[in-house]
C-alpha cells in the first residue's frame, strides 16, 4: 500500500476509506458507552 497522510479528512468505502480508519480523532466512530450496574461488596 502507498503512504497516505492519517490527518487526510477523506474516506470511502473498502480500501478508499484508509485515511478514516487511521485518523487520530476518527477513533471516536469505533467507541461507544456502555454503563455496568454492579453490586457493592
């Protein structure tokens, strides 16, 4: 694969959308809140 710049805002589908996955503020598209109800020892 050719370098590619991570800040790129670009992205696509399948091999186009490289500069998406490795972005540093795209990895908010993979998180996501989960709350955890426990009880207390």
């Amino acid at each position: 694969y050719p370098e590619w710049d991570t800040f790129a805002p670009f992205g696509g589908y399948k091999q186009s959308g490289n500069g998406r996955e490795y972005a540093d503020w795209a990895i908010h598209d993979f998180l996501e809140v989960k709350g955890i109800i426990g009880y207390a020892a």
